[in-house]
C-alpha cells in the first residue's frame, strides 16, 4: 500500500511539473506588442526618409517575439511632429531624423531611436550616419539597443536571442530567386533564376527585367549587383512623374538600371537610374538616380 501511495503522489508531481512547465512556456512565448508610428523629420528629402521608415518597420518586424503593428497615419509620408501615442498599454515606436551639420558638402542624417515604455518613459539612442546606406546598415543594431533598455524581461529576452542571430546573411546567386518589395510604385519585384526577372507596378504595368552578379567576395557571396530593365519603354515605368510628362518623354529614356549592394541584413540597398522631375530641364525631367532598397518577402 505504501509503494501505491508513493506513485500516486509522484503522478501527482510529475503533472504539476507539467503544468507549471507548459504555463511558464506560455507565457515566455506570449510576443510583446510594439506600436510603430514611422518617423518624425523636417528635412524635405522626402525619398530618402520614406525609404528609411519602411526599412525601420521590416527591421522591428524581423526580431524574433516581438508583435509589430503599423499605426503610421500615413505610410507614404514623414510625421511633422511627434506621434500621439494611440495605446498607452503597448510599447511605442518611432525614430527622428535630421539633416546633421558637417564639414564637407555631403548630408549627414542624426537618427535617434525611441520607445515609449507602458511605464510613459521614453528609452532613446542616437546616432550619426554620413550616408543613407550606412543608416540601413547601423540602424538595426541602434533599434535592438534601444528596446533592451526597456524594463521588460520578455523584450530583453527577445532582443538577446535576436542579436544572437545577428551575424551577417551571406547571399547567393541561388538565393536572389523569390519575391521582394521596397519600393512605393511597385507591387512587387520578382526575381528569377537564371537572370531574369520582372517587376510588376501598382498601376498594373510590368516590367521585364535582367539581373547581373557584378561582384562576389572570395566565399562565392554577392557583394553587388546591376539590376536592368529589359524590353519597349513604358510611360507607365515612371508612376512619380505627372502622366502627360512621362507619356513625352519615355519614348526616348534610357532603360531603368538598379544598382544595388548586399547589406548584412540581407537587404539590396542602393540606386535607380531613371527619369527624375527636373526645374532645369524643359521638358520638366532628367535623367537623374534615387535612393531604393528591396527586401525579400
């Protein structure tokens, strides 16, 4: 009778142990909700800053227990002024951005990095970027420092195990294939094996596109490469300029080229090649270049 007994209460244990176990589990993975507002910025560089904010989203998006939701009023534009913080109870997100002073003619951008705590406290960090490129590749490193100072074990949690997993994605040939975003006209970019591609735009047109390794470190890993359009010119290539401009002058543009390096985070940053809304030119365009990233999906 004794042995029965000592079984009993250990059963008895194991499926307390259980319990306990599966709860603590539950609430572990239980993923902390973070409000992103976007950026707030005075600088009239409108392309660079858009870009910057849907960067910082897909940045937050990729670190692991983290849930992100996108309260921007206005996802195709910059805040003006500091976010009104919509639910006290989540954390809050979002980044300033100004055009620094330096000593050269090249544009510096101060970026400070903020969460606004359930607690009402504001955890912040600045940074200096003498490049648009180097914001993209210092911002997520900036980001994960800021939401660890943030009085949430779960969050610091989350962050160490990301930061973990931070080290530079190699990239390969083979991994280009797939679908990827990032720039606002476009609906989606697909790249093929073998070269080909095609990006597809959200007024419905479609472009045929070719892609070429350009360079690759010493590992077989790509470090840049050219992205070009291939086939007739389309009116419908150029969405950001005034339609009857682009009906004008796309019969006679040169073909759209992409110039793209690998960031660590595995994102294609880089320039456009296309026409541009040009004061100086009377046909009020020119062949000019813009700041774009893509992300794969």
């Amino acid at each position: 009778m004794q042995a029965i007994g000592e079984i009993i209460l250990l059963k008895r244990f194991i499926l307390f142990l259980t319990v306990l176990f599966l709860t603590s589990v539950h609430l572990f993975a239980a993923p902390l909700t973070i409000d992103y507002y976007g950026v707030v910025s005075q600088s009239t560089d409108t392309s660079i800053l858009k870009m910057a904010q849907d960067i910082f989203l897909t940045q937050l998006k990729s670190i692991d227990q983290l849930r992100v939701d996108d309260r921007r009023p206005d996802a195709t534009r910059t805040l003006q002024s500091l976010p009104v913080i919509a639910d006290p109870s989540h954390v809050s997100f979002y980044a300033e951005i100004n055009e620094a002073s330096a000593s050269s003619a090249a544009v510096e951008w101060k970026c400070t990095f903020t969460a606004v705590g359930t607690d009402g406290k504001r955890y912040s960090k600045t940074e200096q970027y003498d490049s648009y490129y180097k914001i993209l590749v210092g911002a997520k490193s900036a980001i994960e420092d800021v939401l660890s100072q943030l009085p949430s074990q779960n969050t610091q949690q989350a962050v160490s195990a990301q930061t973990e997993r931070s080290a530079p994605r190699a990239l390969k040939a083979e991994s280009l294939a797939g679908t990827w975003s990032g720039e606002p006209y476009t609906d989606k970019i697909v790249l093929l094996r073998g070269g080909r591609g095609f990006v597809i735009f959200k007024n419905g047109a479609s472009m045929n596109i070719a892609v070429k390794v350009v360079d690759t470190d010493k590992n077989g890993n790509i470090s840049q490469i050219e992205v070009a359009q291939v086939g007739k010119p389309n009116a419908s290539f150029y969405p950001a300029l005034p339609r009857e401009t682009a009906l004008a002058s796309a019969a006679t543009a040169k073909p759209i080229i992409w110039t793209f390096q690998v960031t660590p985070d595995g994102v294609l940053s880089g320039t456009k090649k296309t026409l541009v809304a040009s004061t100086d030119s009377p046909t009020g365009v020119a062949e000019g270049t813009e700041s774009v990233s893509w992300t794969k999906k």
